[in-house]
C-alpha cells in the first residue's frame, strides 16, 4: 500500500511540474524571426570564423539585428551573399572572390649532397614543438636565419577546414582551386605572412621581406632585395619599393608580367599562385638541417 501511495504522490507531482513547464513555455514564448532559419540555410555551415563571427549561425544573427554587412562570408561567396539579401530585401554589392597568398618563396631545395643551394638557411637543428607560434618564440625570432619567412611547421594546414593548403620543401603553399579566402589560415601565421588576394592577379611578388638587400640575401636566396629593377620597368608605374620590399598596387597592375623579366632573384611570378619560376642562386656551402 506503502509503494502505491508513493507512486500516486510522485505521478502527481510530475504532472503538476509539467503543467507549470507547459504553461511558462507559454508565458515566456520568445518569437523568433523566420529570416534568421533562412539565412542560417544560406550559409555553408563551415563555421570557419572568416566572417569575424563565431560560426555561421553567429553571422546570421548578426545580419539580422544590422550588426554586420552582407558578403562577409568567404566560404559562401557571391551566391551566399545575394541570396542573403534577398530575404533582408536589400542590395547587395558583387562580391569579389579572394584566394590566401603565402608571402614565402624560401622553399628549401638540395643538392644531391645534402646541401642547401636555395631557400631560406635554418640557424640549426630545431627540436621544439612542431608548431609555428612555439618555433617563432625561441631566441632569434626563430629556427630561420631570415626573421620574415614561412616557418613551415604547418599551423596554417591544421585551421583549413578545405584542404587548400599544405606545406611543401618547407614553405605553406595554396592551392587556389580549393581554397575559399575565409583566411583562417592568415589568423594562425605568427608572422603574418598570409594575405587575401583575387585568384587571377598573376603577378605576385611572394616575399615579406624587411631587412636590407644584403641582410635578405644572407638568410634567404630568392628573398626580394629591394633592387627596384622591377618599379623601373613597370610601364604602369603599379610597384613601389618600400622597406626594402617591392609591392604591387593591384588598381594600377594589368598582369603584363615585365617585371618578372628583370626580377634577379627570379622572384616575382607571372602566373598561377602555386607556380615559382626556379631561382638562380649560388651554393650555400653546409650541411642539410
């Protein structure tokens, strides 16, 4: 009789506590936007967190309330963003699809003696953590003699969520045909070697590099040296020397391609992103690290 009282008292308390839930669900019913599931179904569902939000479901929040613009998302895409400003009722602007650059061109290659001939020289054997924020902390700016370059232990490769980009001979390289621009890649670079640039812009000059000629061509041997040889001949006047860098102003390139002709360092390249002409250089003398 004992255990029937006590069901009966427990039967009754849980259909009290579920008639109170059931009414506060009621009560305190928030209504929420219908926009905000259709957005959400715009997305990609990458939550690469190219947008500057948490996720995309933080993204469509965010274009709901006004906080953030149409076409932040990368992953998406011009398709992503007009559909989004369809079910907003507002224009959006075309966007302008963009792929990541690895400012890096001191991929290591060999002699078949073990010796370096060309790339950026190591100082020595680095037996740290294989990440490029642990290797960039260690005295000297770094196991690289050049204090600008890719570090190549790949911390950029493990963020991808799409495969674009792998480290080959030591130097992260992207491959464009994958890669959506959402520059997860670019967050993780300690050195901040990782830039966004439109896939058929040609002519790039893949170098970092601040320190004088000199300093530049004893850590790395394709490392630009500022020699202005390629702002001399560039008949749109599109590149510069700064800090000892050349820089291409894109408004003003038409991706002629004359200054790769006079590049000594056979530095800049005239086509696709993952394309590098092979550099001319002297053999650094000293064994493999």
């Amino acid at each position: 009789m004992d255990i029937l009282i006590a069901i009966g008292i427990l039967g009754g308390l849980g259909l009290a506590f579920g008639l109170i839930l059931s009414a506060a669900s009621k009560v305190f019913f928030v209504e929420t936007d219908p926009r905000l599931d259709q957005l959400n179904q715009c997305l990609p569902g990458a939550n690469c967190g190219g947008c500057g939000y948490p996720g995309c479901s933080g993204y469509a929040e965010a274009v709901l309330s006004g906080e953030a613009p149409i076409g932040k998302c990368a992953s998406g895409g011009n398709e992503c963003a007009q559909a989004m400003a369809a079910i907003m009722g507002v224009k959006a602007v075309e966007v302008t699809r963009k792929v990541a650059l690895v400012r890096c061109s001191g991929a290591k290659r060999y002699d078949k003696d073990g010796n370096l001939t060309s790339g950026a020289k190591l100082k020595g054997n680095y037996e740290g953590f294989k990440d490029c924020l642990a290797a960039s902390k260690v005295g000297g700016s770094g196991p690289l003699s050049c204090k600008f370059g890719c570090l190549g232990f790949g911390s950029c490769t493990k963020v991808c969520k799409y495969g674009a980009i792998k480290v080959v001979d030591g130097v992260a390289k992207v491959d464009e045909d994958l890669c959506v621009g959402c520059m997860a890649c670019a967050a993780v670079c300690p050195r901040n070697l990782i830039v966004p640039v439109e896939p058929d812009r040609n002519v790039v000059i893949a170098c970092a590099s601040l320190a004088r000629g000199a300093a530049t061509t004893r850590a790395c041997t394709i490392g630009c040296i500022g020699c202005g040889l390629c702002k001399k001949i560039c008949p749109r006047e599109a590149i510069t020397i700064e800090q000892n860098l050349a820089r291409i102003d894109y408004s003003k390139c038409d991706n002629c391609g004359l200054c790769a002709t006079v590049c000594p360092k056979h530095l800049i390249k005239d086509s696709k992103v993952e394309t590098l002409a092979d550099p001319v250089a002297q053999p650094i003398n000293g064994p493999s690290v």
